[in-house]
C-alpha cells in the first residue's frame, strides 16, 4: 500500500519498539491481533521532529523571499520526501507550503522536488 516491504516495515517498528517511541498491544476481544501504539516519548520526539521541520520550512520560505533559491533548496532536501504528506495532513499550511518550495503545484504534477533525493532503501 505505502511502497514498503512488510520486512523493512518489521524492522522499522522494533527499531521504533526497542527506542520506546512505540509499543505493541493486543487488540481485539475474540480476535487479537497485534498493533503498534505510540508512547508518551514517542509523541515528543514526533513533536520535536515537527518543529524542526517546520523551522525548515519558514526558513526556505524567507530564503526565497530573499531570492536564494538553491540555498532553500539544501535547507529542505532532507526533508522534501515528507513535505506533501505533511501538507496533506494538514501539518504544513499550502501558502507556507508554495512559499518554501515554489512552484509548488509543478512538484505535485511531477512527484518529485527539485534537489531532493530519494531517501536511500535500508535494506
């Protein structure tokens, strides 16, 4: 569904477990199952990570207003992969969004920001 290997996705949740940023539960009355809940560290290191995200993005955004393209451009390839999902969710507002990327309907045409990679497979 996500583009990931169930393994990569596996590794990824006991990496998560084993750092206490998430915890596994048994759902379910008659039928449990096994689901993977955040924990309290969890939510503050989502929320830390936000932030820091966010002040990359009203930097590129200033950078641009300022006419350093190619400078908001490095500040945001570390996080480009996730900017639309952010925007999506609602995380990222769309005139923030437009004014840190630019032109930010040709990268949604396009599926790909220019200057970002994509993130390396771990595997």
């Amino acid at each position: 569904m996500l583009g990931v290997e169930a393994a990569d996705a596996e590794a990824l949740l006991k990496s998560l477990e084993a750092n206490g940023l998430v915890e596994r539960r048994l759902k379910g009355l008659l039928f449990k199952k096994e689901v993977y809940a955040i924990t309290e560290r969890g939510r503050e290191a989502l929320g830390k990570w936000r932030e820091e995200v966010l002040k990359r993005v009203e930097e590129a955004a200033e950078l641009r207003r300022q006419g350093a393209q190619e400078e908001a451009n490095e500040l945001l390839a570390p996080v480009a992969h996730v900017l639309p999902a952010l925007l999506m969710l609602g995380v990222l507002d769309l005139a923030l969004f437009d004014a840190a990327v630019g032109e930010a309907a040709a990268w949604l045409e396009a599926e790909e920001i220019p200057g970002a990679e994509a993130p390396e497979d771990a595997g």
